[in-house]
C-alpha cells in the first residue's frame, strides 16, 4: 500500500504511541527526582496502555512531576506488557483490589465502570483519586476540577497524608470551553451559553483514531470504510457525538455540558445549551461558543481579559483570517481561543461569541488530572 499524503497522515498529529513506550524525557532533573526524591508521593497510573494513561505519563514527564515511586495498572489483558518510562523499564501491572497499597495519588483512566469499581478500593487505601470517567462527576462531595476555573473546590485535599478523597476530572469539551468562558464569566456573569462543538476522533480513544486513518486509506482507494468503532462512515464525513441519546433529545455527550458547567460554576441559575458534533479530526476538540451576559462586555475588554487569563493563548488574526485550528493545538497545553466578536443579535454588548480549540487528549483529560495532582503536593 503505497504512503499516503493526506494531512491526516501526517506523523506530528498522529500522536498516540501504540508502542506502549513513551519517549523519555532523560534530564538530570528527572533522573534525581527518581533516585532521591523520597518525600514525593507514590503514583499509580491505571488505564496505562490507553490513550490517555499514555499521555499521564507524558505530562509527569514533561512537567517534571515530583514521585518516589509509579505503578503501571491495567486490564489483565494488558497485564505482563513491558514499558519504559524516563529511562526505566516496567512491567504493566493487572489492577487488583490490593493495587494501591502504599499510593498517595491514583490516576484513572480506565472506563466508569471500572473507576466505579476501584476508585472507593483506593479510597479506602488512603489515596487520592483523579478520576478521568463519568463516574463521580455529579456525585455530591465529589469535587469536579477545572484547575484554572475553580481551585478552591480541592481546598484542604492533600496527598500523603493517609486520607483518601475522590476528584472527579471533567468531560473534555467542558474543560476546553469553560477555560476559556470562565474569565469572561467572572467579569460580566453568563446568563446563558450555546455551544457547538466538533470532536475529533481521539475523544474516543486510540481504537477510534486508528479507524478513521484506516477509514481515509480505504476510502481514498475507492475500498468500503471499514466501521467497526462508529455504525457509520466517519471519514470526509461528520456526524452527531456519538453519546446515547436521551429522552430529552440531547446526547449524553451535550447534557454533560450542561450539567457540569452548573457544578463547576456552582450555579444553576446559568442557562446552557449544546449540540456536539463528530469530524473528522484526529487529534483536538473546537468548540463555537455564544454568550449572553448580565452585564455588558465590549469585544476589546473580552480580548484584554482572555489575554491575561491562564490556560489560554489568543489566535484572532482577522486581516489574514486565521483563527484557532485543532492542528496548532495538537500536544499543547493551551486552550486556543479566537473570533471573538461581538454578538450583533444582542443589544448593549450583552453578549459575545468565540470560537475555541484545545487537545482533549491533553488539556481535555491527562493535563487537567495533572494539574489536579500538583495541587494536592
């Protein structure tokens, strides 16, 4: 099969290191950290063959996160696999209810049902779990974190202490909009949002991925896609989230954003509404964003705060029209927001619109659960 030039196919977004063997980040700050950092607390990874377990492993890299020890945790299908992570190599553990003994912060990425499972286990064993499902996001006392956006609700949670707790990581596509609504919130208060979003493949996992390259391959050869992840075509193709439907008509995917946003916000009074579509892009979430304000915001005001706000980078360049794209924010930490206008169909700067791109493998999931790890240090 000869190689294909398709922009998809490209080996920088293509990211996803199905080898099960990050590339160590060999620094003499990691190396000593390892070796001596002794009151640094024990890590468990679980869900570490996937997607996102990858990319936990990834960032601890990348921001020199401080650990005495990590334990590699995943199905018993994976249990055995070999990894080598900053210069060391491991043996892929099978998760058991006697896994976290001895660990201070557990990261999970392994599916609700099994977060629903394990993660009152490691509780009870005295860690802190970040959780990256659904399980716990709704659940009362359970902390939904957005570092940047609402820090205080892990107030008083500390790792290493022998006191379990459960924070709840938030969907992705709500982390990627509300970094960047969340300062323009704090400013003019949102009465109401609408939001579109255009998930990339990665939002399924690695598997997903895959299938939409192998996808553009047959298709580009005139061969019938094969469908084995999503019921139907999904590349050259979009399509709605491919979340349940509910009875309300929204998807679970869109009632997530809803319904987080409240809690993250700790208002229920804020009108949301969502309609979340899948494109095919490997790598990155967009997100069209509208809001209404109680008070009113002009787009120059807007720009200043979203300037100085954490997590965010602007691309709103209208001369040359180039705004955010999932392709410049694939393997960054930042949320790329731009077109930020104001909305002509509400009177008095009541209301702006803004379009936003961010990783969701990244910022949308290992990122954030990191983030939420150097807090409780």
């Amino acid at each position: 099969m000869a190689a294909l030039t398709h922009p998809y196919q490209q080996p920088h977004f293509f990211t996803i290191k199905t080898s099960l063997k990050p590339t160590p980040k060999f620094t003499s700050a990691s190396r000593i950290r390892m070796s001596f950092n002794k009151t640094a607390p024990s890590i468990a990874v679980v869900g570490v063959t996937g997607a996102v377990g990858q990319e936990f492993l990834s960032v601890l890299s990348d921001r020199d996160f401080p650990y005495r020890s990590i334990k590699m945790l995943a199905s018993q299908r994976s249990a055995g696999k070999k990894l080598t992570f900053e210069g060391r190599d491991y043996t892929v553990e099978e998760l058991t209810v006697e896994s976290f003994e001895g660990i201070d912060i557990a990261l999970f990425s392994a599916g609700g049902s099994i977060s629903k499972q394990f993660g009152p286990v490691a509780v009870d064993k005295g860690a802190i779990v970040v959780d990256n499902s659904s399980a716990f996001r709704m659940s009362e006392g359970v902390p939904l974190v957005i570092p940047e956006v609402n820090p205080e609700a892990i107030e008083g949670i500390k790792a290493g202490i022998g006191k379990g707790a459960l924070i709840a990581n938030p969907n992705c596509s709500t982390i990627i909009c509300l970094v960047a609504a969340t300062p323009l919130h704090r400013h003019a208060k949102v009465k109401r949002m609408v939001v579109s979003t255009y998930q990339a493949a990665s939002g399924a996992g690695a598997a997903a991925m895959e299938e939409l390259e192998l996808q553009t391959r047959e298709v580009l050869e005139g061969k019938s896609p094969t469908c084995n992840i999503f019921k139907q075509q999904y590349a050259f193709n979009l399509f709605s989230h491919n979340a349940p439907i509910l009875s309300n008509g929204y998807n679970e995917e869109e009632m997530k954003m809803v319904k987080e946003t409240r809690k993250i916000w700790n208002d229920d009074t804020v009108k949301v509404t969502a309609t979340c579509i899948r494109v095919p892009v490997m790598r990155a979430h967009a997100e069209s964003i509208n809001l209404q304000f109680e008070k009113p915001l002009d787009e120059d005001s807007a720009r200043e705060i979203l300037k100085n706000a954490p997590g965010l980078v602007i691309i709103d360049d209208r001369a040359s029209n180039h705004f955010p794209t999932p392709l410049e924010v694939s393997n960054k930490d930042d949320v790329a927001v731009g077109r930020i206008r104001q909305d002509v169909s509400q009177d008095r700067n009541h209301g702006l619109d803004i379009f936003v791109c961010g990783d969701q493998i990244r910022k949308g999931a290992a990122l954030n659960a990191i983030q939420i790890a150097e807090m409780l240090l």
